[in-house]
C-alpha cells in the first residue's frame, strides 16, 4: 500500500449506508403497479432503459429516477394511465427520499480512527438535495474535510476532484463499493483504490472485471482498511 497517502475519499451510498436495496423496493413496488400492462421483469427492462437513454439528462440520484418512472409509465400504457397512477408512481419516489440512513457496520469506527490522521473526503454521485440531507442525518458530517457531490465519475471528475483538493494522484485514496466508479477511474489517473463489494449493486455499476493493481486492494468491510495504512 501507498505510504504517501494524504486524502482518503469515500463513496457514500453503499459504501457509508444502505442505499441500492431501497431503490429495489421501489423498483418492485412500481413494477407491481404495472402488471396490468406488462409482465414484472419487463418492465423493470423498460424502467432501465429510460434510465440509461435519461442519464445524460438528469444525472444520478432519486429525482431522475422518479422522472423515469412517469416516462415509463406513459410508454409502456400508450398515454393511457389514469393520473392515479402517476400519483402513485410519484408517491414511490416520494418515499425513497424519506428512507431512513442506516450506516454500514464499522463505518463509524473506521472514521473515527483516521479522524486527523488524513484528510477525509465524502466523493459520491446523486442529486445535490438529497445526499446532503443523507449527510446531516448519518451524523457523519464533522469526519469529513470536503463533501464532494458528483454529476459523474469518470477520470476527469476525478481530476477536477483532486485540483480543487490541491491534492497529487500518489496521495489520494479512493474507497468504494464500485469498480466503475470509484476503482478503475481512479487507478487510470494514478490514485489508489480499494473496492468494499456490496451484496446489492446497481445494474449499471456492475463490472465483472478481474483486476490487478498495485494500487488495488479488495476489501471485505470497511475497516480492513485499517490494516493497510
């Protein structure tokens, strides 16, 4: 492991708290709503494919995928739902943003022990609203230096991450739950990154790659970290 790390970063959703099973639930309770035009697995198909044609448009987080909802729900019915529907549709998304924070385990312990050793990050993608009110209710806020909210996180996000830091790749460490986002860019700009696998990940996140790094670590939990710096 790097010796020279100065920064560590963390992603936020489902890295510090539950998040992807709440969007499940959603996504099943909306797909049961549908049923009368289309079997449940089809249209969850449907639901992920305004997901991915939108996502240039709204971005990560739950107010986009409300939106998607609606679309799909006027796609798969021909323009035909009753605004009962919709108003149910909106409800489901409604109540996503009012889900309860619950931290993974050892999330607490592990900031509490790199509290003023490095200088602690949160680097997460979302709507802006809705992972700062995440935030103020972890009760994690006063760990971190900086609160980074991500339209996207790719190479150069990264890069315009570590320029407002002031901080060089060889010193930055990236932790998160997905090898897309959070490993592989990271490790392409010179960073380091360990990858702490969550039992639920989002469709478009998932990465079957097997990787070899010397900057890469595979973690367990959250804590392992520890045992690297």
């Amino acid at each position: 492991m790097n010796n020279e790390i100065t920064t560590i970063a963390f992603d936020a959703d489902d890295t510090l708290w539950i998040n992807e099973p709440y969007f499940q639930e959603a996504e099943r309770e909306f797909c049961e709503l549908l049923e009368d035009y289309l079997p449940q697995h089809s249209v969850a198909q449907e639901l992920f494919k305004t997901e991915m044609q939108n996502l240039h448009l709204y971005g990560y987080g739950v107010k986009g995928f409300m939106l998607c909802m609606v679309e799909t729900v006027c796609r798969i019915s021909n323009n035909t739902a009753p605004v009962e529907l919709i108003n149910t549709t909106i409800k489901i998304g409604q109540k996503l943003l009012q889900k309860p924070i619950v931290l993974l385990d050892g999330v607490t312990e592990t900031l509490e022990n790199l509290k003023g050793k490095y200088r602690l990050v949160v680097a997460t993608k979302g709507d802006l609203l809705d992972q700062e009110r995440k935030l103020k209710k972890s009760g994690l806020q006063e760990y971190f230096h900086h609160i980074e909210i991500m339209s996207d996180k790719k190479e150069g996000d990264y890069q315009k991450l570590l320029k407002h830091l002031d901080c060089q790749p060889e010193h930055f460490l990236m932790l998160g739950n997905s090898i897309k986002s959070d490993i592989l860019p990271v490790l392409e700009i010179g960073g380091s990154a360990a990858h702490i696998p969550y039992h639920v990940t989002w469709s478009h996140e998932q990465h079957d790659l097997n990787l070899e790094h010397p900057d890469f670590m595979e973690l367990e939990k959250i804590s392992d970290i520890l045992e690297y710096l």
